[in-house]
C-alpha cells in the first residue's frame, strides 16, 4: 500500500494534477489495490478530517479578509504607512514592507496581501522610477508575512493537526513577523540606497495623527482578535466570526466602500477559497490516517533519531527539508501532511512544539515567494506584467536575508516563545 501511495501521488504531482486530486487519488488507488479496506473509508476520513471545531475559524477569517481588502482598508493602510517610512531613502519600498505587515494582522493570506497591497505600491513604486523588478520582488516577499503574522490560516491548520493552542501559536508568530518584516524594510532600504531610490515628502506630526486615525479602525482588527481570546471572552473561531461582523460594519458603516451589489461577489470568492482549502484539507486528513496506519511517521522518527539525536542537527534539516517542499507544494497542504510526522519528533527532541509550528510556518511561508511554484510571484506578475525570470532573480537577496530570519527563529526559541511565555505568567 505505502509504495502504491507515494509512486501514484509523485507521478500525479509530476503530471502536475491539482494538489487535491492528487493527494485524494493516490490515497483511494492505494486503498483499493490493497484489498484489505472498503472504499467507503475515503469518504468517512474526508468527512472525519472536516468535522472539527476549529477548522471552521478559517471560512470566517478568508470572508473577514476578503472584507478589509475590499472595505478601502488598503490605501488606508498604504497611506499611514507611508507617513512613517515614506520620508527614507527607498520609502515607497519600505511602505510596501510595512503596509503588508499591518494587512497581514488583518487578512492570514499571502497571496491576499500581495493582491490587496501591490496593486497600489507596485505601480506607484514604478512611477517614482523604481525597477519594475524590485518592486515586484519587494511585494513578494512581503506577502509573505501574510500566513506568519496572526491570524494565520497555516497556524490553524497546525494547532488543529498537532493538538496545540491556536491563541499560542497566534502570539508566537507576533515576534517573528516583526523581525522578518524589519529585515525586509532594512533590506530594501540598503538596496534603494544603492540604487539612488528616493523618498516621498516629509510628513507632520499632524499628518501622521489624522492618517493613523483614518487606518485606525482596520488596525483594531488584529487586537480585537488577540485580545478577546487572552481575554478568554472568545476562542479562536469565535475571533473569527467576531472578525467578519466587525470587518462587515467598518466596510458598509464607517468607510461605506461595500454595498449591497459587490458584498455578494465577495463572499462568492471567499466561498470558492474556503472550498479550494477545505478540499485539500479533507485529502489531506485521508493521506495522513494512510501514513499513520502504515506507521510512517514512526519509522520517519526513528531514522531521524538514529542519524542524529541532536535538535540542532535535527532543525537544520528538517528547515532544508521545509524549505525545498515550499517550492513545489501548497502551504496548506504541506502543514496538515507534515506537521503529524514532524512535530512529534521535535517534540521528542525537547523542542515545544509551539516553537516548532512557527519554524513550519515561517518555512512554508518563504516557499510562497520560490520558483517555480510561489503563489505570491505568479500575483506580483500578474501586477507587474514582468517574467518569472527576471522576478526571481529580483528576490534572491530577499531570499537570503529570509533564511537568515529562519535560522534566527529556528536556534533563538525566546523570538517566538517570549509572548507566550509572558501572557502564561
């Protein structure tokens, strides 16, 4: 059975056959040719994989998302970012970087960030004579803080895997996300600097003050979210229903940019984006109950151990082993599979298994914005009209810069575990 699973699922995903199907269809191929199983355990796994609490958090954050992005959150966010950063050298890039760590607080999507804030900086970064491809790079990369910064779709999907606390991964992810976004604004401020980008005109404190409370309403979202569930007046689905009604009222109340003509196209969309997910969620659970009746996971564990019993070893290759896998597979779908084998290990070896989710996330994360299969590269061309080529030599220095993020992440714990540990005591 193990070896009629992974032959069919690498010749379906060479075949280059949606992640979904894939998974699914190698998993009912191996089923039936072993004889031993009824087919209608695939539909009982599917379901079984579904029906679970938490998972419904991601439905309401996708439609809360959708919400603000299309609420006139944005140019909001773009605006009162480029009150802080705009003024330095590079600022139009330093905006990008920093708008899409406020958007990230509101969205848990990459590939929403890119979307919602590249088609405002990319070509506004164009117009002030920037290289087209580095502000594409400069999006793409950003986006990426849009699944490491909380809410976080990734994260769910991993403390419902794992059995860990989403509040807890939400606050471990706070820290992190500021010292990768810091990085990419530090990044692209030495390569403007370099290139004799310029910054847009200098703002008052007057300016920075009526700019800030014109953004103040999205910048709320995220503290409402992480404050009601420490506050243990909601839990993490609850956030998210709490996230739509109040993303819902900012959008037709206070900014009055949704009515009741484009509020159904978006939850058009975001129901599609909720299906895609949940589709690969329930494969994936299907796979996963495979693995475990075949005990891979544990002959998996058991070579880690025997080669090596060192974390640091053990870290090393497994962030190798996440960053390749980020290149050719879908973050979602790459967490429910790998986190039931990976995890237990960590764990094994004394690493908290908190810590751990974040190292996967930040990891899968930086795949987005790898060839060939970074969704938040096929975005920012979309935007940019450039080649994939000439963007992915663009974000290699971003690249570099993010992997040092993730060793900084991976061997210094207390970067996610800090707020964790504080909110415990």
């Amino acid at each position: 059975m193990t070896v009629t699973l992974l032959v069919s699922m690498l010749i379906m995903f060479v075949l280059t056959v949606p992640i979904a199907l894939a998974i699914g269809g190698a998993s009912t191929l191996a089923i039936t040719t072993s004889g031993d199983l009824p087919l209608l355990v695939v539909v009982q796994r599917i379901f079984t994989s579904l029906d679970s609490f938490p998972l419904m958090a991601i439905p309401f954050f996708i439609l809360a998302g959708s919400l603000m992005e299309s609420g006139g959150i944005s140019k909001r966010l773009v605006h009162f970012a480029n009150t802080l950063v705009g003024s330095m050298t590079g600022g139009l890039a330093g905006v990008t970087v920093v708008t899409s760590m406020f958007f990230a607080a509101i969205s848990g999507s990459s590939p929403a960030t890119v979307a919602a804030i590249g088609s405002i900086m990319i070509p506004a970064m164009v117009a002030k004579h920037y290289d087209v491809n580095f502000a594409a790079a400069v999006q793409s990369v950003a986006g990426a803080l849009g699944v490491i910064i909380p809410p976080s779709i990734p994260m769910i999907l991993y403390g419902v895997v794992v059995g860990v606390s989403i509040g807890d991964l939400f606050l471990a992810g706070i820290v992190p996300g500021i010292l990768i976004g810091g990085s990419l604004v530090l990044t692209a401020f030495i390569i403007s600097k370099r290139k004799g980008y310029k910054g847009t005109k200098s703002y008052t404190n007057e300016e920075r003050l009526k700019a800030f409370l014109d953004a103040i309403f999205a910048m709320l979202m995220p503290v409402i979210i992480l404050g009601g569930i420490y506050g243990g007046i909601f839990t993490p689905t609850e956030a998210a229903v709490v996230a739509v009604a109040y993303a819902l009222l900012i959008g037709t109340v206070v900014y009055r940019e949704i009515t009741f003509k484009n509020i159904i196209p978006i939850f058009v969309k975001s129901g599609i984006t909720t299906a895609i997910i949940m589709l690969i969620i329930g494969n994936a659970g299907l796979l996963g109950w495979l693995l475990t009746k075949e005990r891979i996971p544990q002959t998996v564990a058991q070579s880690f151990i025997e080669f090596s019993d060192s974390p640091i070893v053990f870290l090393l290759i497994v962030n190798l082993f996440l960053l390749i896998v980020g290149m050719f597979f879908e973050t979602s779908a790459s967490v429910i599979i790998l986190a039931p084998i990976l995890a237990p290990i960590a764990m094994q070896l004394g690493i908290d298994p908190i810590h751990f989710g974040i190292i996967m996330v930040v990891n899968l994360a930086i795949g987005m914005v790898t060839p060939p299969l970074g969704v938040n590269l096929f975005v920012a061309m979309q935007i940019s009209k450039v080649k994939l080529e000439q963007l992915s030599k663009a974000v290699l220095i971003f690249l570099a810069v993010l992997i040092v993020d993730v060793m900084l992440i991976s061997y210094v714990p207390e970067n996610s575990m800090f707020l964790v540990e504080m909110f415990k005591d």
